[in-house]
C-alpha cells in the first residue's frame, strides 16, 4: 500500500509518544543514570514542526506518556535495568512533565479540534492495558503515524502491538530517536520489513500536501473531477464513536406494506432508512380513511406510528431516528406533532434526533408525510446543541461520521437577535443570510463548517429565487457549493422564506467530491462515510450534463425516465448504479402522479428499488420531476 492509499480516504492518527522530561531533558531520569538524549534532543525541533503540521491540517492528535509508581511498578518491571532500580515519570513530578513544546492542546470544555487526547501507560507498548485501543476505534482511526521516543523501545513495542491489532503502521523516521544509532537504524529496518511503512517527515507532509491520487489538476480554482476534503476541524471529542469501518451491504428489513416493489426499511451498516409514511392511512389496513380528514394529531399518531412499527419490524425501534423529516398540509399544528415526538421516538431518544419540516402539497385528505434516517443503537449520539425543551428536537446531533442539523429558517440573527424584514423583496436574501449563520453557529459548536456539509436541503416558498439560492452559496464559500444540494419550491407556510438543514462531516471525517461538468464548482454527489449524497436531478436535465433542456416541459413520464438517468450519471462517478440507491426522494408538481411516477421507477429499478418518498412541491426551472438520492458505496 502506498503512502497516499495509507492517508488519502482513511482515517489516520499522530501518535507522539514519551516526549516527558525524565526521556528528554539533560536533566531528566534517563541522563542522570549515564543514558545518552542527544538524539532525542537533536530529533525534537523535526517532531515540533511535524506536530504543528498536524494541527494545522485538523489530523487527531495522541499524547502517550508514561508513568511509573509502586502502584503499577512489579518486581520483574523495577529490576529490567540487570537489577537497578529506577525510579522515573513519577506521576506529579517535573520529569513525568511534558517536554518543552509538547504539551497537548487542551481546553475546558473538550472544544473539538481544541483539545487532544493523552493516554497514560505504565509499560513500553501504549497498547498494554490503556484505553488507546479503544479511542482509536472510537474515532474509526485506521493508520497509525508513530513518533516519539524511543525508536526501538516504546515507539517500536507500540508499533507491533498496533501492526498487531489491524492498524496500518506509518513510522517517521527522523521524528524518532534513540541511542546508539545502530539501535536507531535496526528498528527501522524491523519495522520496514514485517510491520508498516518507514518515511521521512517531508515524505509525510509532502503526501498531505499533494492532491488525492487521481484527482484532476484543479482549473481556475475549481476541479471538474473528484476531490477528498478532511472536515475543516479534524480532532473528535473523546468518548464518540464511528461507525463500523468494515464493507456494509443493503439489507431489505422490511417491505412496503402495500406491495407496491420497493423496501419500507433498509440497513446498509450502521444507517437505517424508512420509506415515506402517509398519515391519511389507517396503518393496520393501510386504507384512506376520511373520518381522518383535518384531524392533525390523529393522522401524526398514524404517519409516526408505522415508522416506529417498521422500524421494530425490522429489529430496531423509533428511538433509532437521527433525522425525522416531515411534509405538511400546514405549519400551524407544528407543537401538536412535537408533543408526539417522545412516545414515537423515544422518551430520551428524541432529544437524540434533528428534524426538518416544511409545509407541501399534500394529496386528497392527507396532512403529513414523513421519512426518516436512523443509526443502529450501537452508534453512540450526543446531543451537540441539545433540545431546548423536552417534546423538542435537538439543534445539533453528532452521530460519528455525520453531524445532523436542524433545519433553520432565519426570521432572527443568531448573535444580534435582529429580526429580518418580511413579505417585502430584501426579505429573501436577508433571512437566507441569517439562516447561513444559524446554520454556521449550529456547526461551529460542532467543530466544523458549512464547507464541511455533505448534504444540504433547502426548501423556499418561491422556487424562482432557487439560482439566487445556489448563488448565495458560491459566493460565501469562494466559488464552490462543495455539497450535494437541491433547491425545491414548497409553500412552506408561515413568515420564513426558507428551510435549510442537512448533514457535515463529523469532525476529521472525510469525503470525496465529484463536481459537475455544467457547472464548475457545484458539486454533483459527495460520498463519505461509505455513502454517496447525490444533489437535485432534475426531469429537465440533460442525463450526461445536467443542462436543463426547456423541450421535455410537461412530459411528465419522460421527465421521470430523464431523471432517472441524470442520477444514474451522477452514481457513476463513484463507480455506483441505481441498484446501489438507498433512499430516493422523489419532488412531484404533479402529486396525483405519484401512482404512475413510482411504477415508472419501479420498472427501472426492480428488485434493488430503495426506500421512496413522494413529495409535491415545485421542481425548479419548471420541471415535473426532482429526485434527490442517498447510494451506498459497499
């Protein structure tokens, strides 16, 4: 494996390992009892400047140091020095101290990217009954950068016992020491013969300089290929955790109740998507029921309760939901379907959750649509920005690859209070402005920015000022929109002019970027945490371009089969079919087309059809049909 393939597209970890007083200092335990530091001492500014590298690029940071007491100190560990007692790195002490320019980056409230982890160990191998094992898997790290001291005792031991426990071994060479050089230079040669990679510092930042393997040359600041981009903020908070880093499969948990061919449930590895779920239907006959008509409250129990059945159906429960997405006739009964929220989501699970609603085009009596993303429980959530009250979703979840927000209108200013104008021309462009900040303020306590956004969904009560909506986005973030994206027209309801929310990388999770020929700079999908984001296709858009073609306006049929293909072009950058799909939300103007519209899908599809969801909205650019798509890259 080369060194790219080591740090491009995983997740690697700095390791700085025994850099303490007692190892280092002419004045230290080692030097005191006749040891030579000099090669530490000279090897010290190269691992600074590495160490800063680091921080600068967001990559997690692990501190390792050791400490010796009577407490964890046995007879055959104090005589391994041909019976000298040694005593150093006495816990408290000046020598147990961090060398001059080595201290970790620490803060009160474990900001993440603010603070960096230190494990203590009481043996060579940083591995030996510590909890490094455990944070590395916690943060899905894969690759293991060693430095430290000393090349052929601690750094080495903990090199093999890594090798040893599935993590790939990139070794520094000059960012290690010991003495005598022979010692030095056998270590090297061990390691690079049964255990990992051996590299220069400049061979590492070199490689985290260049561009991914088999990314184009970018053009005027822009690239019309695939791109891998590490979160702004790369250093998680301790205690959270990845999914699992091992090949996922789709898994059809459960079918559709009324047979219509395609999945109520999926699981793809630790993520789980449920189908749309009408509430105008009785969920034991799934019959339309008149008598439901304007009865809000009874048709959420409906609409949430066959989520909360699939999902126990298929093995998990309601409290699995991380993002409930709801469609409405109407906004005015919003704190009457919160209220529900607990007993369909989990009386503590809810607070785990984000959602994103917006009032559409709703058919016959119905009054609620709704869909939902879960997490297997064993993925651990924290609530970033909690719930404000109970019955409330949270602001912000971090669920490790993904942190899930909120969608946020932007009536008000996030810092000032200002309210923004309404119902007057300056309105949209003002109150987009706020929610971009709510929305940079709900990510920044996350430890990430809205750069780092894989999918962002934006509902606008006039679907005309879509090209000002993508405009906006270009411009704050220098030209790019670096996220799948999709602009749909919906009546929304209300004051807002506006819904947007979505999902960012986690912090130091990364994704890979495939922007559109059409349009340099926007991205076309992104794929991250072995998922692939794929922005709005629209029925209008050209299947290899993505340039709207005005001569299909109408053909509502046609416009789906032309959908279907722009967003088979569109997995295909990421080697991905339409039998890859697992969710697919489908934008209707037409909402009584909903029966042909998932025939028409169905027959394309087959057997590999995803989870589906009917939305009737307003397409932009006049278009019968937008399909927004999540795949799943095994």
């Amino acid at each position: 494996m080369t060194l790219d393939e080591l740090l491009v597209g995983r997740r690697a970890a700095l390791l700085v390992i025994d850099m303490q007083n007692d190892f280092c200092h002419p004045d230290g335990a080692v030097a005191r009892r006749g040891g030579d530091v000099e090669p530490i001492q000279a090897m010290a500014p190269r691992l600074r400047r590495l160490l800063a590298a680091a921080r600068r690029r967001g990559l997690p940071i692990i501190h390792v140091r050791t400490h010796h007491s009577p407490w964890t100190n046995s007879e055959s560990w104090v005589t391994r020095h041909h019976g000298l007692n040694v005593v150093q790195c006495f816990p408290g002490s000046w020598g147990a101290d961090f060398y001059a320019g080595f201290e970790p980056v620490s803060d009160d409230r474990w900001t993440p990217g603010a603070h960096e982890y230190v494990v203590t160990k009481h043996r060579f191998s940083a591995f030996i009954d510590t909890d490094l094992d455990l944070v590395l898997r916690s943060q899905t790290v894969q690759t293991l950068i060693l430095t430290g001291a000393t090349t052929d005792v601690c750094v080495e031991s903990t090199a093999r016992d890594g090798f040893m426990k599935d993590y790939a071994i990139v070794f520094v060479s000059d960012c290690t020491a010991t003495s005598p050089a022979t010692a030095h230079q056998a270590a090297l040669e061990s390691i690079r013969r049964s255990f990992g990679r051996v590299v220069s510092a400049d061979e590492l930042e070199a490689a985290w300089a260049a561009p991914a393997s088999g990314s184009p040359a970018s053009a005027g600041g822009r690239t019309t290929g695939i791109e891998v981009r590490t979160a702004a903020t790369a250093t998680p908070a301790s205690g959270t955790s990845h999914p699992d880093r091992r090949p996922f499969k789709k898994e059809v948990l459960l079918d559709d109740e009324r047979e219509r061919g395609f999945p109520a449930v999926v699981r793809f590895g630790p993520y789980l998507f449920v189908s749309g779920s009408d509430g105008h239907r009785d969920p034991k006959t799934e019959r339309i029921v008149p008598d439901l008509a304007w009865k809000a409250v009874e048709q959420c129990r409906n609409s949430y309760g066959r989520i909360r059945r699939r999902l126990e159906q298929g093995g998990y429960g309601g409290g699995c939901a991380v993002r409930i997405q709801n469609f409405t006739s109407g906004q005015d009964w919003r704190l009457q379907r919160m209220a529900l929220w607990p007993e369909y989501f989990g009386e503590a699970e809810h607070g785990l959750a984000v959602s994103f609603g917006a009032q559409a085009r709703m058919s016959g009596i119905n009054m609620i649509t709704t869909t939902v993303m879960g997490v297997t429980p064993d993925v651990e959530r924290v609530a970033v920005v909690p719930q404000p009250t109970p019955g409330r979703a949270a602001r912000v979840v971090r669920a490790e690859p993904f942190v899930y927000v909120i969608g946020v209108g932007g009536l008000t200013h996030p810092r000032t209070g200002e309210a923004a104008p309404e119902e007057v021309p300056e309105a949209f462009e003002r109150q987009l402005r706020y929610a971009a900040d709510w929305l940079a303020a709900h990510l920044d306590r996350a430890g990430v920015a809205p750069r780092d956004l894989v999918r962002l969904d934006a509902c606008l009560r006039d679907v005309n000022r879509a090209p000002a909506y993508h405009r906006f986005w270009q411009e704050q973030l220098g030209g790019e929109i670096p996220f799948a994206t999709s602009a749909i027209g919906l009546p929304l309801g209300g004051r807002a002019e506006h819904e947007i929310g979505g999902l960012a990388l986690a912090p130091g999770a990364t994704k890979e970027v495939a922007w559109r020929e059409d349009r340099p700079g926007v991205a076309e999908a992104v794929k991250a945490g072995q998922l692939v984001f794929v922005s709005g296709c629209s029925g209008l858009g050209d299947a290899s371009t993505g340039r709207v073609r005005p001569e299909g306006s109408g053909e509502k049929p046609a416009q789906t089969r032309q959908a279907l293909q722009r967003l088979e072009a569109a997995l295909a950058r990421f080697s991905l079919g339409l039998g890859d799909l697992l969710r697919l939300d489908i934008f209707l103007r037409d909402i009584y087309f909903e029966d042909a519209c998932l025939e028409l899908v169905r027959d394309r599809l087959g057997k590999d059809a995803p989870t589906m969801t009917v939305i009737g909205a307003e397409p932009a650019d006049s278009a019968e049909v937008e399909l927004t798509a999540i795949a799943g890259a095994p």
